[in-house]
C-alpha cells in the first residue's frame, strides 16, 4: 500500500497530463509563459484573492511574504509549536525573533488563547515589536480564523496564512488560503494539490504587495529583470509544473476533494468503537485532508504499532515527532529549548499522533485493512 499514491493519481489522469508535458516540450519554453500564467489566474479565481504569483516551493513562499512586510530583527513573529519546520524557519532566517505558541488537543491548529496570551507577554517584555502571526492549515483543517483575525487587529498584527496543507479546505464558504494578508500554499508532490516537483504560490488581495512580491521572486526587479531596486531571490514555479497544475487542479476540484473526504468518512465508520482517537473537523470547516492522523491511546506503543501495520505492507507517518521547540536549530533562539512544560499540549501530541494513508485513490476495501490491521495491533 502507499501512503499516497500518485502512481495510480498518474494512471488516471495520463491522458492529459502526458498531453501538457508533450505541448511544453514542443514549444521549448521552459521558463513563465502563458501556462504559469493561466494557472495564477485559475489559482486566483479558486481561492477567490485578487492576486496569485506562483513560485518555486511553499519555503520560499513564506519568505516571499515575509520580505515584502520587511520583517527583521526587531521583529517577533508567532508560530505554532506543532508544524512543520518551514513555518518558523523562514522567520529566524529573517533574523525575527520566533516565538512558539501551543495549539488545540482537538484539532493540532494554533491556540486562540494563547496566542493572545504570548502577545501579551512579547509586549510587556518590550524586547521585540509583535508583527505577524503565522497560523498554519495543519493536516487540511484550517486554523481558528475567525478568533484569530479578531487577536491580529485589536494588536496591529499582521496575519500569514500557511496553507501549505491546507488548500482546498475552507470554512463556511471561505476558501484556504484566503484568511491571510498574504496566504501561502505548496505544491510539493505530497501535499492536497501537488506538481511532479516543487512548486509553491503565494496569495493576496493588496495590490502592491503582488506587485512587490513579483519583484521580490525575480532578483528584486524594477522595470525588469537587469533594473534591480532591491535584494530579492529566484523563485520561479517552472513552465512544466504549471502545465501539469492545470490538469491537476482540474481533477482535484471536479473529484478528488471529494474522494478524499469520502475516505476520511470511511476510516470514521471503521474505526468506530476503537481507543483510538479519529480527527476533529469543527463545524462549518472542510478539510483537504493532508494528512489523516489519529490519537493513540499514552500508553501504547507507537513504533510497536507502526511496525506491526509496517509488516502487513502498511505505511504510516509521524507528523511531528518532535516539538519546533526542541528542534536543535532553535537552541539558540529560545527561551524554552527542551522545556517540556512550555507548550505541554505539544509536547503531549508529539508522543500520540500517528498519520495513516490516506489520497482520493484510496478503496474502502483499503480503508478497512488499514482499520482492522491498527485494531489488532493495539
Ligand atoms: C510542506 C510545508 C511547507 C513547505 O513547503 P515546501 O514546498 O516543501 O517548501 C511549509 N509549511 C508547511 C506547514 C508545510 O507542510
């Protein structure tokens, strides 16, 4: 079994993509041209933001926006404390000082409460200016928007929506990748929309941050490319990946959202009745499911577990193993490096999570192996 498979993604849809690969080849222009600009468009249109620049992956996206509100040293930037590195990453390579904040037990997102509550302690230290939030779409479900905007305005805070595993979600009618000043998504292979590589798109509704951005993701360019009017980077998504976007955010809207929902539903049904915990969607939210990830009971073995489901051709995944603050790469940054009181539900979850596979190809037949196989080896 694979934990995604794209392998049977491609069969069903090789027609077509086979058929934008071949057109790009023919025409023998690899770089921007009318598909990467065709795709912003119907990327655009989807997430309903005015604007959409794609560029090389989901990482550099995050720096996009984060160059553009000019974020530095004197800056405080908060992160969930259970995402992936990228998240925070981006930040401290911009010299801000990160500052990590726990998350909900039910749903893995970014916690209202105390992300009001470390503003509050980063304002009062005075050592660093608050500037953005970056609330994270973890595993398809998109964070606490709502409470979440409400805490950005009443303290001048900027809003980064990392969609990454988010896209095609929403709440209510609002989709991902929406709720950010500028919001960002990843193109990685694995994530809800993936290209055949890296590729990555950053959205907004202001128009001189798009126009900013553009300039920043080619070499800080002015009129064009050889007038520079600041230190950008090169971060292009590739003629050949938008063309193959095309076609997979076709299949995507018209089926595959809806499939990947359905085999959510599944495991609900299979799993019923057993210890384990199945995830939380709130009401009025719709997850692109990234990832499906159950709780396990404290006291069970995990790697017990992923072994025996791992003997029976079952693949699984733990997202995250760890906590950002235990990461040795913060060590420096934090005041809480390896403290197992700060972020405690964190801390917690790290130890229990395990993520099952789950894609829109996936049978109920397949969904039942997995199910019974876990049940068995608890
Ligand atoms: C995958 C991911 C990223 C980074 O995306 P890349 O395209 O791999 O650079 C950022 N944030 C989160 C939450 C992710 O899951």
């Amino acid at each position: 079994m694979e934990f995604r498979d794209l392998k049977r993604q491609y069969q069903k849809l090789k027609p077509q993509m086979d058929a934008a690969v071949a057109e790009v080849l023919e025409r023998g222009s690899f770089i921007g041209g009318e598909p990467v600009r065709l795709l912003e468009k119907k990327l655009a249109d989807y997430v309903n933001v005015k604007h959409c620049i794609a560029c090389a992956n989901g990482t550099d996206a995050l720096t996009l926006a984060l160059k553009t509100w000019e974020i530095g040293p004197e800056d405080a930037v908060f992160v969930p404390d259970f995402t992936f590195f990228s998240t925070a990453e981006c930040p401290a390579a911009e010299g801000a000082h990160v500052v990590f904040v726990d998350i909900c037990k039910d749903t893995f997102n970014l916690d209202p409460s105390k992300l009001e509550e470390a503003v509050r302690l980063v304002q009062e230290e005075g050592r660093y200016r608050p500037r953005v939030v970056i609330a994270v779409d973890l595993f398809g479900q998109c964070a606490e928007y709502s409470e979440i905007r409400r805490i950005c305005t009443e303290n001048d805070l900027l809003l980064l929506e990392d969609g990454a595993q988010g896209f095609g979600g929403c709440i209510g009618q609002k989709k991902a990748c929406s709720f950010g000043d500028i919001s960002i998504t990843s193109f990685f292979p694995a994530k809800p929309l993936g290209c055949c590589g890296d590729g990555g798109a950053v959205f907004t509704d202001r128009d001189d941050w798009a126009e900013r951005i553009r300039s920043l993701a080619v070499h800080g360019k002015g009129t064009d490319k050889y007038d520079n009017v600041r230190i950008g980077m090169n971060s292009r998504l590739d003629t050949l990946q938008a063309a193959i976007l095309q076609v997979k955010l076709e299949a995507f809207v018209s089926d595959e959202l809806r499939k990947v929902n359905q085999a959510a539903d599944w495991y609900k049904e299979e799993l019923d009745g057993s210890s384990l915990e199945c995830p939380v969607i709130k009401d009025d939210f719709y997850s692109s499911w990234a990832q499906y990830t159950v709780k396990l009971p404290p006291e069970v073995d995990r790697e017990r577990i992923r072994k025996k489901l791992n003997e029976r051709d079952i693949p699984s995944n733990v997202y995250y193993v760890k906590p950002l603050h235990f990461q040795n790469a913060f060590r420096e940054m934090t005041d809480h490096w390896g403290d197992r009181e700060f972020c405690p539900v964190t801390v917690e979850i790290c130890s229990t999570v395990l993520s099952l596979p789950i894609h829109p190809y996936m049978e109920r037949s397949e969904v039942r192996t997995v199910a019974i196989a876990l049940r068995e080896s608890m």
